[in-house]
C-alpha cells in the first residue's frame, strides 16, 4: 500500500506541475492568507475564530483553484482509506505511545487533540461551503 500511494503521490505531484496548478495555488494561497492576515487572525495554525472568518469572508470573491481541489479530494480518499484499513493497527499503536509517554505529557497532548479536532471542523465548514464546480 505504501509503494502505492508514493507512486500516486508522485503522478499527482507531476500533473500537478504539468498543469501549470503551481503559480495558480500560490497565487490563491498568498490572498487567503493576506487577507486572513488583514483581519484579526494572527495564527492561522488556530483556524476558528476570527480566521475561520476571514478565510469564510475570501470565498465570497475568490474559488478555490480546481487545482488545489483535486489535492484535497485525493488527500481525503487517502485518508479515508487508511482509516477504512488501518485504523485497529493505528489505534494499537496509539495505545502503546500512550503506554510510553510520561504523564506530564498526557494532558498536553490531549489538549492538542481538542485544539486539532476544533480546528479541524472549522476548516471543514469552510472547505464545505466552498466546494469549486470542477470537471
């Protein structure tokens, strides 16, 4: 599965260049990130909040590159393939890093993952309602 997934990696990687998606989602990405930046987003690492708003805010004037969508669609289809095949090993593995790690760094840790999952779904509301109409 992991020779699999480099080599498509690197396919997609290829037509990502061949299409000439580089200087486009640079483009795209250096206007949603200044104008989060215009507003009171001062880390977009934190995606909720004031950013959530202004990345929301950009989509009323600008789409997302078909470009950097078919990135995002062929990053969920991975993910939800891992997840379909994978995730009892990960959990498993999970279990044995929490078995390792000191209990100082348990509450940190954990607070990240509610940090993680918050943003998470706030980038999702975002993604959701701005989905591009591509071929």
């Amino acid at each position: 599965d992991a020779k699999a997934a480099a080599e498509e990696a690197q396919a997609l990687a290829q037509q990502f260049c061949a299409d000439g998606c580089t200087s486009q989602s640079a483009r795209f990405l250096e206007g949603i990130f200044g104008h989060m930046n215009g507003g009171g987003c001062v880390d977009a690492s934190i995606f909720c909040g004031e950013c959530q708003n202004r990345a929301a805010s950009y989509f009323v004037k600008n789409q997302l590159p078909c470009c950097i969508e078919k990135v995002v669609q062929k990053g969920i289809e991975a993910y939800d393939y891992v997840v379909e095949n994978y995730a009892e090993t990960l959990v498993g593995y999970a279990a044995v890093a929490e078995e390792l790690l000191s209990a100082s760094l348990m509450p940190k840790l954990s607070q990240s993952k509610i940090e993680l999952s918050i943003s998470s779904s706030a980038f999702q509301e975002v993604y959701s309602g701005n989905k591009p109409e591509c071929a």
